[in-house]
C-alpha cells in the first residue's frame, strides 16, 4: 500500500488545489503500479504553519512563497 506524504506551508494552496494534488497523485501511482493501487493508495496533505518551515535558516512564509511563484522564471 503506498503511503505518499505532501507537505505544504499553510495558507499557500485552497482547498480545490489540494484535492487537485491528492487526486492527480494517486493517479500517477495507478499508472506505474496498475488500477489495483487505486483503493490502496494513501494520500495525506500536510501543512506547516507559516514561518515554521526553513531553507538555508532563513524562515520561508506564505506570502514568500506566493511571491516567489509569481515571480518570471
């Protein structure tokens, strides 16, 4: 059975985006391992508070981390 852990600081992706990864996650495993993952295929979303999550010991935030998705590549 796998177990596949995402974690994300809190406040950066709703609810339907959420859903959205859980959903688009199990369907990577049923295409590597076949159909009978699918009701065997654990998925959980883990959020970390604000500015509990760190790189390089500088803090990261929701709002760095929306900033640093809006910003060009």
């Amino acid at each position: 059975m796998p177990l596949v852990d995402i974690q994300l600081i809190e406040g950066v992706f709703d609810d339907g985006q959420k859903q959205a990864m859980i959903a688009e996650v199990t369907e990577a495993m049923i295409r590597v391992e076949g159909e009978a993952m699918r009701g065997v295929t654990w998925v959980r979303i883990q959020e970390i508070a604000s500015g509990e999550w760190a790189i390089g010991g500088k803090s990261l935030t929701a709002a760095d981390v929306r900033a640093a998705s809006t910003e060009p590549a």
